[in-house]
C-alpha cells in the first residue's frame, strides 16, 4: 500500500484539508494511506468555520487528531508533500528530506498554500479576513484535489 503523507504547521488547517479531500476523492478501497501531520502541532482546537467548510464539501473531519511530524511517520510515507516553502525547508532541515509542494504536483508550481497569517496583514484583528481566506483555502485544497490525484503517481517512490 503507497502512503502520502501531506505536512504544514499545525496540522488542523491545510495539511488536514488535504488529508480528508484526498481520502474522499480516492475512496475506502484505493489502496493508499493517507495522512497529515505538523511542524509545530501545538495542542489547539480546528477553528469551527474550517470544520463547518470541509463538512459543507461533504468531508468529515471529526475524528481528526493532530500529529507532529517524526522520523518514523515519514519513513513510511511514499510521497511527502508540504504545503508551504516553511514545511519544505523544516522537513529538510530537521530530517534530512527533500519534498515536494502541493502546488508542485497539482499545477507545476513554486508555489505555497499559504496560512492565514501569512496572508492577511492584520491576522491578529481581521478576523473576518482570516475566516474568509481559510475558507478560500479550503475551496482551493478541494478543487485542486483531482490535479494532484492525475499527477500523484509521477512523484511516489
């Protein structure tokens, strides 16, 4: 069975969008592992408008446990995918490991997925605006999901 592991901080926003739009699109029966994981993973909850986007799209994220990214976890994935330039060069850095980006395998591009902070100026008071972007982000993993499903196989081990 070939896994794909996808990687960004905290591991309750775009890697675990990923996560759960991959496994719908792919089905029970696909004969891939899927996951995500984090940099940081530090305890905190996802933010319930994430939540509510994902399940709107018909994924469900419910049983969701964030994971921090270790040796082992990516030892065992096939295909190692970071969502931001960050991740990328965390993975390398830490583990010694080259890896691709979303926007690589979907699109051709070097590209990140941006987070929320990384986006809008005034993260910290714009709530709005962060609740907008996160949402657009969400869409965005989603609708790219069956580029990188066409594209997948020329980038597993």
């Amino acid at each position: 069975m070939k896994s794909i592991l996808f990687i960004c901080t905290g591991n309750i926003f775009r890697s675990m969008t990923a996560e759960y739009a991959l496994k719908a699109l792919l089905g029970a029966e696909s004969g891939y592992r899927v996951g995500s994981a984090g940099t940081e993973a530090l305890p905190q909850a996802m933010a319930p408008f994430v939540l509510t986007r994902l399940q709107v799209l018909g994924l469900d994220p419910t049983g969701h446990r964030q994971c921090k990214v270790e040796t082992a976890l990516l030892d065992e994935a096939d295909l190692v995918v970071a969502m931001g330039f960050d991740h990328r060069d965390y993975l390398r850095t830490h583990f010694n490991r080259d890896t691709w980006l979303f926007n690589q395998i979907c699109f051709d591009k070097e590209e990140p997925v941006l987070d929320s902070w990384e986006a809008v100026p005034n993260w910290r008071t714009e709530r709005e605006a962060v609740q907008a972007y996160a949402i657009s982000v969400v869409d965005y993993i989603h609708q790219a999901m069956p580029h990188f499903v066409k594209n997948m196989e020329n980038y597993l081990k």
